[in-house]
C-alpha cells in the first residue's frame, strides 16, 4: 500500500543505483494519490488519463508495445489509455534483471509531473510512463491546456522531450477525483470500503466485499456522496497492518 504524500504522485526515480532500481521494479504508470487511514486501513489511489492532436509539438498517440495494453485509435479515440494490471508486462529496460523505466521517458514524466499538481492542476488527471517505450502517455482534461502544461515542462527542464508526449482525454482531474474520493472514507455505509481509487479520470473506484459489490444501494450512496461522481464498485480485500515492531533502517 502507498502512503499519503502531499502531491498524490507515485514517483519512480532514475534507475542511478541497483537497489533503486530493483526497489522500484515494475513500477509503470503514473498518477494517483494514495492515503492510507488507520480504521480500516482504507488506501486513496487516484489516478486518471486521453490523446492530443497532430499540429502540436505534442505528438498523437503511438500503439503500446507493452501487453495488455489498450491502444487508442490515432484517428478516433482520444479517451485516457487503460492498462490490465493483471496481464504480464513487458519492461522496456532491464537494470541486472530488476525492470526501470526509460529515462527519456522518467525525465519527461518528472518535469510533466511538477506541473500537472502545479499550475496546471485544474487541468491534469494523469499519466503513463513508457506507454510505449520511452514515450510518456498524458491524460488532461482539456487539450489546449495540456499541450501548455508539456511546453511548461520542456521551459522548466529542456533536457525533458516534450515530442516523447500524447495527449489524452480525461473527464476529471486527479485534484477533483481526489476530493470525491476523500469524501468516502468516513462515510457510515452498510458495508466496508476497502480502497478508493481514480479510475483514469473517468470515475472514483471503490473495492468492498462481494455483498456490497452488488448492492445498487451501496452504489448509489456512494455516487451521493461523490456529487455524482460515478463510482465502480468491485470486490476486494481489506489491507493487513504490517506486524511486528517497526525499526529503523541502519
């Protein structure tokens, strides 16, 4: 489970040494916030994503490598990318066996990143990392500004490739599914809720147990609660607390 952070940001930092590197294996998309909250242990993931258009210096969609992916039309669908996190990934650098993103890819993410929960945050809702390979894929919710927020993050880095980029399409920002979704964790519901999460922009994600999974009143609270949010709701499991006495590191 992810901690709160202020920024609501899963960080993957260059792969510069092999224990970084091996500590951050796997990791491949962007976006979210995670607030981890004693009773219950209920987790906040926010995440979100689209494709933006040819004229810009931001260049239109290329089909992901990565298996289980799922392209989107470089003519028709601009809507955020969504990836299977229960197929296989296929990692475009391997570091000693331990898999890291490209780093033309992370550098751009980086600087995309510090201004998508800057200045650009009434627009930004999240990205991809490597999605393909050495490409970032970022999702906003209004075209113009998100090929703005790429020539932000090219003036403030100019080493970070801003024609590595595509330009995608979300319904919400990260910063409004994060606020929906913060309002479900002290609601007083019939059943549990597990974990919150952005679902690409497109609506909040709730896991809670196989009954409340089902209940379209459960549902319907839920989506009240957001402001008319949509919210999905799926099966899951209730987060362990780590056992054991906490130490610190040597």
């Amino acid at each position: 489970m992810v901690r709160r952070t202020g920024r609501g940001h899963l960080s993957v930092p260059k792969a510069k040494a092999k224990a970084k590197a091996k500590a951050k294996a796997g990791a491949r998309m962007r976006g979210g916030a995670a607030a981890a909250v004693a009773a219950g242990m209920t987790v906040v993931l926010l995440t979100g994503c689209g494709k933006g258009p040819a004229e810009s210096a931001v260049a239109d969609p290329v089909a992901p490598a990565a298996p289980g992916a799922v392209a989107a039309s470089p003519a028709a669908d601009r809507t955020c990318p969504v990836i299977d996190p229960t197929a296989p990934q296929s990692p475009p650098v391997v570091i000693d066996g331990s898999p890291a993103n490209t780093p033309e890819g992370e550098r751009l993410s980086q600087a995309i990143g510090a201004q998508g929960y800057g200045a650009f945050a009434d627009v930004y809702a999240t990205q991809i990392v490597d999605h393909p390979a050495g490409r970032v894929a970022l999702c906003v919710t209004d075209l113009a500004r998100g090929r703005l927020l790429v020539e932000a993050a090219h003036a403030a880095d100019p080493e970070a490739d801003p024609a590595r980029a595509d330009l995608y399409l979300s319904k919400y920002t990260h910063r409004t599914l994060r606020a929906a979704g913060a309002k479900l964790i002290d609601l007083k519901a019939k059943f549990p809720i597990y974990s919150v999460s952005g679902s690409h922009g497109a609506a909040v994600e709730v896991t809670t147990t196989e009954e409340g999974a089902a209940s379209a009143e459960f549902k319907a609270q839920l989506e009240k609660a957001t402001g008319g949010i949509p919210v999905a709701v799926t099966k899951g499991e209730q987060a362990s607390p780590l056992d054991g006495p906490m130490t610190a590191a040597p």
